[in-house]
C-alpha cells in the first residue's frame, strides 16, 4: 500500500487520517459551524484522498469571507495534518536519485511543462533552495504536512508540498502537481478554482524563480518547492495562467 498526499488545510476545522485496505487515505474532519438560530454545532465528514483535500479549501474558502482575501495558494493553510506510513506498506519501485538529480530534474520538468503553456522558464535560486530544504526537513522531523510561513526579499513565497511513502523524483512530483491541470476550466479565471492551486502555481508566468528540497522522514517522504514572486493572486490568473500550445 502506498499512501500519498499533496496539501491540507483548516482554520476551526480539525481532522485525523486513517487508512485501510482499500489502497486510500481516509480523513474524518470535524468541524465548529453556528447555525441559524444561533446554536454551535460540530458536524463531521469523512472524505478520501483528494475528495478530503478539496474539501477542505471549501471549507477554509467559505468560513473566511473570500471577498476580504486576494491570494489562495498553499500558503494560506497552516494547519498541519499528520501523515503517517503503516509498517506492512509496500514500497513503489523508484530509480534511485540524488538531490543534484532531484533539483536537476525537477526544474527542468518545470521548464518543459511552463513552455508548454508559453510561459518564460523558472531560474534555480539557491537561497530558496535552502530555505526549502529547512521546511522540508521540519515536516520530515515532525510528521506533518504543513505550510509555512517563509519570507523572501520581505515577501510570502509561493509553495507546493508534497508528502508520499516511496522515494520523491523531480519528475514524480512536479507531474503530479501538473496534473490537476485536467481540473482547471480556462474560461473561469475570475474565481479561485479549488484542487488546481499546485497547477496554476508551476505555470504561473509572474513566477521567476524556484528552490526545490526534499526530506525523509520516519515513514513518509517530503518535498517542497518555493516560488519568487509568488502566484495564485486573484483578478490575475487570466495574465498567469494560458492554455497549452
């Protein structure tokens, strides 16, 4: 059994994974709502993989007024989720690779996937490789798939995670990120569009530069990527985010 899982998020909500034989992450998430007569109640929901990940955006979305926020990317979530790897698990074969591989590959995916789109290519920024290498290496000591909160030149960067139980390729990981791009509706860019924030981030033009990292950790794999400026911002995903050629 192999387990994976790209980001999750909540404000008041909270939720715990389990998994069981069917192959997939199960996630029961609890959550504080007020109801219309003024009256606190917790509802629970329990949700599958990227079912449970989508929903909770929504529900981070919709408890924090959107008008009043300009930006969603995988920064905007903070709460962390801890993923964790049964013993019995059986490991997907990987090639081997070391982290020069690793950053190689993974720019040049990048590369690739963001000429598709007719956007400029990423530059590698070593100083955001090293501060993604710090996070990675947090979520790997503790366990958890969480955002941070990193700053650079006085700014958030953009940031895609990744977390699974077998070996982390450059091109394992920037693929999966791409492939929400089968989600994205190109004549909707007005509205944050939920489960594509990893897609929108790697072609995202105003992007120009890019750290990579990865970490393991007791059961589970990490990977970061870190992005300068950052993408994501609503009201401009029309000038970011093109078709493919």
């Amino acid at each position: 059994m192999n387990i994976e899982v790209e980001s999750m998020s909540s404000s008041s909500n909270t939720s715990s994974s389990r998994t069981i034989n069917d192959g997939r992450t199960h996630y029961k998430i609890t959550r504080t709502v007020t109801g219309s007569d003024g009256k606190t109640y917790t509802e629970t929901v329990e949700a599958v993989d990227d079912d449970a990940v989508n929903l909770m955006r929504d529900l981070r979305l919709r408890d924090n007024n959107v008008t009043d926020m300009n930006r969603f990317d995988s920064s905007s979530w903070t709460n962390p989720i801890k993923v964790s790897q049964p013993s019995t698990a059986a490991k997907r074969p990987t090639v081997a690779q070391d982290n020069k591989e690793f950053v190689r590959e993974a720019l040049q995916v990048h590369n690739e996937l963001r000429r598709k789109h007719g956007v400029e290519p990423l530059k590698l920024n070593n100083d955001l490789s090293k501060l993604a290498q710090e996070w990675a290496n947090h979520l790997a000591s503790t366990g958890t798939l969480v955002h941070s909160k990193t700053k650079y030149q006085n700014v958030h960067v953009g940031e895609n995670l990744r977390s699974q139980s077998w070996s982390i390729t450059g091109k394992d990981m920037t693929e999966a990120w791409y492939n929400e791009c089968n989600k994205y509706d190109y004549n909707n860019y007005r509205s944050y569009q939920s489960g594509t924030g990893h897609f929108t981030q790697v072609v995202w033009k105003n992007s120009q530069e890019v750290g990579f990292a990865r970490a393991q950790g007791t059961s589970m794999n990490f990977a970061v990527a870190m992005y300068y400026p950052a993408g994501n911002f609503l009201g401009e995903f029309d000038k970011n985010v093109f078709s493919p050629r």
